[in-house]
C-alpha cells in the first residue's frame, strides 16, 4: 500500500493544472487563455520532476532495511528521465480537461 504522502502529491497534481487554466478565467482572451494553459502544462512538467526527487528521498527515508534502500536506488534512471520526456503528456492532458470543464462550467453559468 502506498504511503499516504503520495495520494497528496497525487492531488496536487490534479488541482495544480485547474488552479492555474480555470481559476478566475473569464475566457474573454484567447491568449490569455493559451497562456495559461502553456504555464498549466509547464507547472504540471516541473512537478512531476520535483515529485520524482521528493518520493525518492520520502522512500530512502522510510526504508526499514537495507534490501528496501537498495531496491529504491536501483535502477539506471529511467523513472527521472521518463518524467523529464514525457512528463509534459501529463501537463497536456490535465490542462486540456481543467480547460474542458471550465469552459463547460463557464457556459452553463451563462445560460442559467
């Protein structure tokens, strides 16, 4: 069973991306809006990086033997380096359904 502290690295990368595309977005500008969901994906980007660093060390830290330690820092880096090629697939695909669902929230209020 996971440790509790990745459900909240979890949740703040579901909310992170509706924070920055929806949160006060009138929609009026088209490249406001673009620029905010190009920062969404960015910002989604540099967390899943800095959540690799984070549940590495979280892990070291709650190892309780050696054979746990040793399995954590095996590897040759593939978890870091598909988070740094890929990790901007997560930011688009977030940012593309905070966007769809603001929108669909943003007409709805205009039509009650």
């Amino acid at each position: 069973m996971p440790h509790p502290y990745k459900y909240i690295l979890l949740l703040i990368t579901l909310v992170l991306p509706y924070l920055i595309v929806a949160h006060r977005n009138r929609f009026d500008s088209s490249f406001a809006t673009a620029l905010r969901f190009a920062l969404a994906v960015a910002a989604v980007w540099g967390w899943l990086l800095c959540t690799r660093l984070i549940v590495d060390h979280m892990d070291a830290r709650i190892a309780l033997t050696p054979e746990q330690l040793a399995s954590i820092h095996a590897g040759d880096g593939a978890r870091n380096a598909s988070a740094l090629l890929f990790g901007w697939v997560p930011g688009v695909l977030l940012a593309s359904i905070s966007w769809c669902v603001a929108r669909s929230w943003h007409w709805l209020r205009a039509i009650i």
